[in-house]
C-alpha cells in the first residue's frame, strides 16, 4: 500500500496583510488537499511532486493559479485551486482591509512500505 503526504512550502506573501494570522487559517486547507491527492492518487502512475501557486487575497477571498506543476496531474491543480477558493479568510476587525499577493507551493510523495511493492 501507498500512503500519499502533502506537504506545505512556504508562504511568501506581500502586501496588507497579517502573514502570520493568515498562515494560521491556511492550516484549514490540509484536509481538502489531502483529499484532493487521494481523488487523483488512483491515476497510473500515482502524482508525485511539488505545485507552485500565485494567490491574491482581500475581502475575506483569496483566489489562486497553478504556476508551475511536477505532478503530471492538471486534475490535482485544479483540486487545490477549487480548494482555495472555497476557503472564507477571516480579517482582524480592527485592521485595514487586506490586498495581498502570495506565492506557496505544496508537494505531494507517496510514502512506500518495505517489502510491498503496490
């Protein structure tokens, strides 16, 4: 057996915005990224490797493109993307209105079980 691991890059961000009030929420996206590798995970070869995304956040929304992807599998971007854009980003009430720009990059590897070769 398989097991799939996604792992968070860093979030490189500009912009109004806290970075490290907004990374706190990101952590929300683990299980629907996890969720997208598993939906795609049964392609032949399964994906392997890394996403790099351009993100653009204020008003509570942050929308997002695939920059780059090693994957072999467009399905898999667009799964992080849908995932993104699902996700409501919650601002301090007592700051200015966040307008940012981020670059992040996850990767996804399969993590194989001596002596088992599926």
């Amino acid at each position: 057996m398989r097991i799939g691991t996604v792992e968070f890059g860093e979030f490189v961000y500009s912009g109004d915005v806290d970075g490290d009030y907004l990374v706190r929420q990101l952590i929300q996206l683990d299980p629907p990224f996890q969720a997208c590798y598993v939906r795609v995970k049964q392609q032949n070869p399964p994906p392997e490797g890394q996403i790099d995304l351009e993100l653009q956040g204020g008003g509570g929304r942050m929308t997002g493109q695939v920059t780059s992807n090693t994957t072999g599998s467009e399905e898999l971007g667009e799964c992080l993307i849908g995932a993104i854009e699902g996700l409501t980003i919650i601002e301090p009430v007592e700051t200015a209105p966040w307008n940012y720009t981020a670059d992040w990059s996850v990767t996804f590897a399969l993590v194989r079980r001596p002596g088992r070769d599926n």
